[in-house]
C-alpha cells in the first residue's frame, strides 16, 4: 500500500472540510490511509495534494471521492441475532409510546432501514414509529430513497430475514423485474432521509432508539466520544442504544450513562443524559 504522507493527509481533509463542510479530520487515520491509496492509485496522482486540486475544482469529481471516503457497505437484517433482541427486548418497550423516534445514523444504501421498517411492521409499531435515516452522503441517501436494490440482494435477504425471526414471507415485501428489486413504498411512508454529519452537526430530535451500527470503527476515540455525547443528548430517557458487533462502550467516559440490554449485540438504554461540556 502506499505510504501516505502525514502532513498532506492533514492539507487534504482540511481542504475538504473548508471547501465542502465534510469533516473526516477525526476518523481512523489507518482506515482513511487505505482509501486514500486506492483513490492515489485509481486517479494516477502523484500526490495527495494534486488529488486536493481535482477535488476542490472539480464538484464531479469530489462527488466520486467522496463516494471512496465514506463506506457504504451494507445488508439486509446484518446480524440477524441484533434484530431478534429488538423484537424481545426493546419493540415490548416501544410499544408502550403513543408515538416513537428512532434515528439510523449513517444508514448507507438504505438496507438497515428497510430491515428496520419490516420489523416495525411485524410487529405493529409500523404506524407510531418515525425513522430519521442519516447519513453524511447525500448520494447514497439519494439511493436509500428509492428502495430499489440490485436482484442479487435477495438471497441474502431472505435467509436473514428468516433468521431474524421474520413472521411472513420474505416476497411479499418486494417486487422483482429486471435483474432489481423494488421493496414497497408503504416501507418507506414513515422514512425521513436527510443529511447529518456526526463529526460536526448538533442534536435534531429527541429518540426513542438510535441504531449507530458498524460506524464507529471508522471514528477516532475522540470522534467516537462526541458522537455519543450526541447520542446522549438525543435520547430519551431509558432510550436505546445500538452499536455494531465490533463497537464498544468499554472504554468512553459515557460508559456510566448506558445499561447493557444485551451485551452480546451492544444494544444499551440510556441510564442518565448527557450534559453539555462547559
């Protein structure tokens, strides 16, 4: 791999970061090193800094950039384990709200919402239930959108449906022609998409469950504790929290705040709220 330089990394996301507000400043360098000597590679450039040039001239270009910064990497009913202990141990809870907020921070292509909506759907909760379904790239949310997928998703998608304890059959949430899949609208009806960036953006809502899966192994600690400081501010109390398989709490100073529901799939409830640094 290509060795990338420490100051010319600094110049790119500060570039970045001035000219077009995304902040990747505070994200894993050696995660951020590896996608940014594919994108050396891909561009034949000679230097961060020529790359800098293209991005920041060129909007087209940083738009295919900005597509290789940020991972959108996703699946139906990912860890089909994490969607039964929602079914068992948080929906019971949800239930007992009138109306329910849950935000999906950095939600890609739209896979885990969808998941989310079905079971929400299955389990009765489809009408008083909001998703606010995040994410820093307008492209992929734009993708998100349309609840159209490639057909090749569908095996995937039926065997962990079944195994996230699905109660129907999984063709009666989607329609197929052409080599797509279209999943039904009605699945979407209660999806607000828009743009938020953890790395800088503030609280908008006030949650009952937040779903932050596979994320923060991109952050930094340090990124990593203002988005939960975030998170915090945002939830309820006795909120939900959920983190990927590969997250943890462990170490943050908010670890005191959260009780686990289930460790095993790092699904926590908010024991007390954040307060604002002085």
């Amino acid at each position: 791999m290509t060795k990338i330089d420490e100051v010319e990394r600094h110049l790119f996301f500060e570039g970045i970061y001035l000219k077009y507000g995304y902040d990747f400043r505070q994200y894993a360098e050696a995660s951020l090193d590896r996608r940014l000597a594919g994108l050396l590679g891909d561009y034949q450039a000679s230097s961060l800094l020529d790359l800098l040039k293209r991005a920041l001239r060129e909007p087209e270009e940083f738009r295919k950039i900005l597509g290789s910064l940020t991972i959108n990497t996703s699946e139906f009913f990912r860890d089909p384990t994490f969607f039964k202990v929602l079914r068992e141990s948080v929906f019971p809870v949800l239930k007992t709200y009138s109306k329910v907020t849950i935000w999906s921070a950095g939600c890609s292509t739209g896979e885990e919402v969808l998941s989310l909506a079905i079971a929400l759907k299955e389990e009765g909760l489809d009408r008083r239930a909001t998703i606010h379904a995040t994410d820093i790239n307008p492209f992929v949310l734009k993708s998100a959108k349309t609840g159209i997928f490639e057909a090749s998703c569908i095996p995937t998608f039926n065997k962990n449906y079944a195994a996230a304890g699905g109660t129907g059959t999984p063709s009666q949430y989607y329609g197929a022609e052409y080599g797509l899949v279209r999943f039904n609208p009605d699945l979407l009806e209660n999806v607000v998409f828009s743009e938020h960036n953890l790395a800088t953006d503030a609280a908008f809502l006030e949650a009952h469950l937040i779903l932050c899966r596979n994320v923060f192994i991109y952050f930094s600690r340090e990124l990593q504790e203002r988005a939960l400081e975030l998170f915090a501010r945002s939830l309820v109390h006795k909120g939900f929290l959920a983190l990927g398989s590969k997250e943890t709490l462990r170490f943050s100073s908010l670890a005191p705040n959260f009780q686990a529901v289930s460790p095993g799939e790092n699904v926590f409830s908010l024991l007390s709220r954040s307060e604002p640094k002085p």
